[in-house]
C-alpha cells in the first residue's frame, strides 16, 4: 500500500523539526499559489500535481529540496536553481526563513508553466 501523505509528514517529523516545519510551509505555499493542486506520496517525498505534476519537497537530514520536474526550462530570475542535469533543477531550503528568501513563491508559477510547456 502507497504511503500516505500524513504517514510521511510523521516520517519527516522524526527526521526533525526544521525538516518537518519548512515541508509544512511548502505545502502551504504550494495550495495558496495553485489552490487546484493535489499531493501524492511518491519517490519518497510530496509530489504536486495540478493539471500535471511539477514539482515535489523532499526532506533531508541537512536540508529539505524543492524539486522542480522541469527546472531547466525555467529561465532563473532570481539565480536560486541548483543542479546541472538534462532536465530537473532544486532549490535547497536550511530553514523557513529560506523560503521567503530564496523567493520560493517565484519559482511555483515558472515551474507549473515549465511542466505545461514540456507536455
């Protein structure tokens, strides 16, 4: 059986408190940006989908990753995007504070339009 969604958050709570409170805040930020998107537990993290999958947050023991399926597409305004891969590009949130500050909120639309334009 698939893991659930809470299943997994319970998962990353144990990992650590930062981990599980800058996943929560992704979560958040994700559904007020696209309020249509939907969460699937898959490849170990919280995939989003809304018309088609884009993005998903991965937790680790340093840091928590916004994955961007379609991330070389993105043209980075903000000079925030990691990775060097064909296709797929991260930003690296240490904190909450990163979200805001690493301009998170910039990069959602990009990347849904990124995954749309891919299709």
């Amino acid at each position: 059986m698939p893991k659930s969604v809470q299943t997994l958050l319970e998962d990353i709570r144990s990992l650590g408190a930062m981990q599980f409170e800058v996943v929560e805040a992704v979560r958040a930020l994700v559904k007020s940006t696209l309020p249509s998107v939907q969460e699937e537990v898959k490849y170990g993290g919280i995939l989003f989908t809304s018309d088609i999958q884009f993005c998903g947050v991965f937790a680790y023991k340093e840091h928590v990753s916004v994955e961007f399926s379609h991330g070389a597409r993105i043209v980075d305004p903000e000079g925030y995007l990691e990775g060097s891969g064909k296709g797929r590009r991260h930003i690296k949130l240490r904190g909450v504070d990163d979200i805001a500050a690493k301009k998170l909120a910039v990069y959602l639309p990009l990347a849904h339009q990124a995954a749309k334009d891919a299709a």
